[in-house]
C-alpha cells in the first residue's frame, strides 16, 4: 500500500506526494539504500536495565547482499518489504521467545522515547513477557540509523536554539513543533523516508508484535510486514507526525483521542475523513510497574516528611536536548540558602551532559561545597535510590551517567523518594509524582502541563523564571498545593489513568 498518497483515506494532493518522493531520493543520495542488506540479530540481555526490566537488546550481527538490489522513487515504495517472514523454529534458534516475546521499537531522540520505552519494557516484564529492545538510531552501519540521527542532530540544535533565542523560538520553533509537524503532509514525507528503515525487520518474526514509542519504527513495522504493531503516541498535542496507518494507535489521554480521531487541524480548516474506530484506543498515562505499584506508599511518605517539616526534595531532571541549563541555575541559585540551612534537597540529573554540571558549578557559588557526585556509578546511583526511600537525605546529589540507560533511568528511579520533579512539560507530564513544569521546549508540549494540571498531579507551565522560582516558594511554604497533588495522584491511580503502558502490552499481544 503507499501510505503517502493516501492518510485514512484523505487523499494528498500530487505536490505533496511528490515531495515525499524527493525527500526519500535526498536520503538515498545522501546514505545510500540498504534494502537489499540481510540484517540478522542476536539477543543479549541489557547491561542495565536487563535485571530490572527484564530487556534483552537486539544487537546486529551479519549483514549479507540480497540478490535483489532496490532502487529508490515510487518503484521502491515497499522500501525493505519482504515475503520471508521468520518462522518460530529459526525465531527461537536466533534467540526470540515467539509465545512471550514483544520487540519495543523506539529511537534514542532526546531521552523522552526511551523513556516510554522503558515504561512500555517494565509493564511487559510485570506480565510475563520479554521485551526486545530495538532502537532504529543505534545501528550506525544501517541506511535507518543515519536518516534518524540526521534529523536528530537537527531537532537537538533546534531545541538548544530555542531556548536561548526568543526570536527563534517564535519565528521558527513554535510553530514548526505546534503547527509544521501537525500537517498530513508532514505525515506523507515521514512514511516515504520510513521505508529506508524497514530492512531492519527483515528477518524479525512477523508474528512477533511490536509497540513503538516513536513512530518511525511503527512505521517501518508496518511497511516491512510486520502483522501486529501498536504505535504508542507519547504528545497531548495531536499531530501528524505520530500516524502510522495500518498500526494501533494509543493515545494518554482523552483530549488527544478526540483529536486524532477526526485528525483535527491536521489539513487546515478541512473536514477530514476520520481515523477508524478501531485504529486508535485511549489507554492512560505509559507508567513503569514499579512506579504505579507504589503510588500510595510513595506518597504517604510524601505527606509524611512534609508534616515532619523535614527538608523538601526537589528533582531536577534535564531534557536530552540539554536545553535547560539556565533555568537549573537559577533555581539553584535561589535555594542555596535552604540547603546550607539543610531546610531542602536538591537531586540533579543532568544525563549524560558533563558539561551542564560543570557550568553550573562554575556558574553557581557554593554549589560545589554542598554537593555529592554520582557520577557513571550506577550501582551507587541505585544504592542512594533505594536508601532514599526510607533514610535521610540533605544537600545536592548531582547525577550524571554517559550511558544512556543509566541517564535516563536515573530520573525513574529518584522519582519515588522525591517531592517534587522539576521538569519540562514532556513525557514526564504524565509521571505519578508532584511536578513543577519550567518552560516548555517546543510548542506542543504546553499541553502536558495542561492536562497535568488538569488532573491534579502538576502545576501549569511556568514560562519564566520568576514564576518558576514562585511555584517553589509555594510547595515549600506551604502544605495545601503539595499535599492536594499527593491525593489527587491516588485518586488518579484509582481510576485507572496511570494504566496505560499495561493497556498498551495488552492490544499488542491481543488486540482489541
């Protein structure tokens, strides 16, 4: 099928049709086209994140010529298609569990992704599945891995640039995150380019089902064969950019299911032909089990240290774009006086950005001084998380890891013994833990922090500084914002809205 003429039956008009076509032939140009290469892979457990999730990584292991070398244009429309789907005898001598495996199809753009994934990874772990880990950005050899980190690098600089010039941020950014990415025609390119990605499902067991938390790798699922892919939209915000038709869609919440279903906006004012009722699900927020399992005694410990007057714990925790250095300086800044006094905690992950660190302490006097590094020790990161949970704490832990699991994972688990994260109003939006949003990084993430809010379980987006620094003094100062957020949280998990990433395993293993 071309899924970039037609989007649920909306036809695109040619000029758009053409351009995807020009978009996929510049790529090829550019990194040549792989649909031809054999790739095989072997699993091995995750050095990370095996243990506690119970992810296995699919790591690439021969590459042999086809016979059959495509070319690019609409002739390659199948981009990476096969006939050969793996049977379950060569699935489980190359290492898949057929019966209880899901492969987790994701990209490393930002740490957001990886994040759901890891969500999507503990929830399948819970009820007895193996998650196979397969991120489409880290096989450097492959057409697919260089088309992705392309766009990566450029997303990356963009967002840094946003949040450093106004004038770009207005003129560019916003729009391109709220409006460019939420044309069909946006979508039309996206899935001509995905077909350079298919060749990596190749020899993956077409029965295996896949949930992705990026849609590229939904996309290449379905154009490689792939029989059952869920496609697990992480944005509030609907947009084109997430569609990848023949897939189930799930969205987080019931504002974003509205909206993808009559593709709101998606084409201007024009009445589009909706989305089928049985291509898109409301699920919930994607949570990990071991977060969602311990929501009430999480926040009772909460309520607890703030009735005991002990020292408020803030998490901050930097996006992987690393674009919010000078808000975390601030906010450090201002609470240097508490910390020298012990009356607040402060726990800084700043991932795998060094180099963050190392401004803020040249940039913040004293910070030094109060602070505790745990830097690439993630056995202690894990042993300070743990211990947290029940003992006491004071100062500033600083947490940094070059690898990226460990960046990321970091955050999941110093949010059970925080307070309150300081974030950006992204995938963390749907997290069970107080949050204070800082300023967005893109457009569409404003309507994280609105459900958020919404809900109970956040603030609304503080948009600068000043505001920022406003939303500390309160839940320091003061009980009611703090604890409402606390009961709000169990109430939410009551009504199931922290659910989703199990609702999700579920449609991939079932359907609907």
């Amino acid at each position: 099928m071309e899924r970039s003429r037609e989007i649920f039956g909306n036809r695109m008009k040619e000029s758009v049709y053409k351009k995807a076509l020009n978009s996929k032939e510049r790529y090829i140009k550019k990194f040549g086209d792989d649909s031809g290469k054999d790739y095989r892979f072997s699993v091995k457990d995750n050095a990370v994140i095996g243990d506690l999730l119970g992810v296995k990584d699919l790591v690439l292991e021969t590459e042999t010529e086809d016979s059959t070398q495509k070319t690019g244009g609409e002739e390659a429309a199948g981009g990476g298609q096969t006939e050969k789907p793996g049977s379950a005898s060569s699935a489980q001598a190359s290492g898949f569990d057929v019966e209880k495996g899901i492969i987790v199809g994701n990209i490393r753009m930002g740490f957001g992704h990886y994040r759901i994934s890891m969500a999507i990874a503990s929830a399948a772990h819970s009820m007895g599945y193996t998650p196979y880990w397969l991120d489409l950005n880290g096989y450097p050899e492959t057409t697919c891995t260089k088309v992705i980190s392309a766009q990566n690098d450029l997303y990356s600089l963009g967002s840094r640039l946003s949040s450093k010039s106004r004038a770009f941020n207005k003129a560019v950014w916003e729009p391109m995150n709220y409006e460019g990415f939420r044309k069909l025609s946006y979508n039309a390119s996206d899935q001509k380019n995905a077909e350079l990605m298919a060749p990596l499902y190749k020899n993956i067991p077409k029965e295996l089902p896949v949930v992705a938390t990026h849609v590229w790798p939904a996309q290449a699922a379905i154009h490689a064969g792939m029989k059952r892919v869920v496609n697990a939209i992480p944005d509030n915000w609907p947009m084109a950019l997430h569609l990848a038709e023949g897939s189930i869609h799930t969205v987080q919440t019931h504002y974003a299911y509205q909206g993808y279903r009559i593709l709101n906006g998606m084409q201007g004012s024009d009445v589009l032909k909706p989305m089928p009722e049985d291509s898109l699900v409301y699920t919930g927020h994607y949570i990990d089990h071991e977060l969602v399992a311990n929501i009430e005694m999480d926040c009772e410990m909460r309520r607890q240290r703030k009735a005991e007057k002990k020292p408020m714990r803030f998490l901050l925790t930097i996006g992987g774009a690393g674009a919010q250095k000078e808000i975390f300086r601030a906010i450090i800044k201002k609470l240097m006086p508490g910390l020298k006094k012990k009356k607040v905690v402060l726990y800084v992950n700043v991932g795998d950005y060094r180099n963050v660190w190392d401004e803020l302490e040249t940039e913040v006097p004293g910070l030094t001084e109060v602070s505790t590094k745990h830097f690439n020790a993630w056995e202690e990161t894990k042993g300070f998380a743990k211990e947290a949970l029940t003992g006491e704490v004071e100062g500033v832990h600083a947490f940094c890891h070059e690898n990226i699991f460990e960046a990321v994972y970091a955050t999941n688990l110093l949010m059970r013994s925080a307070d309150v994260l300081v974030t950006k109003p992204s995938e963390l939006s749907f997290y069970p833990v107080p949050k204070l949003f800082i300023k967005r990084v893109g457009g569409h993430e404003r309507w994280g922090a609105i459900h958020s809010a919404e809900i109970g379980d956040g603030t609304l987006e503080c948009e600068d500084i000043p505001h920022t620094l406003q939303m500390i003094k309160l839940f320091i100062k003061e009980d009611t914002l703090f604890n409402d957020m606390c009961d709000r949280i169990i109430e939410n998990k009551r009504m199931g809205i922290y659910n989703g990433a199990y609702e999700v395993v579920r449609l991939a293993k079932d359907g609907i």
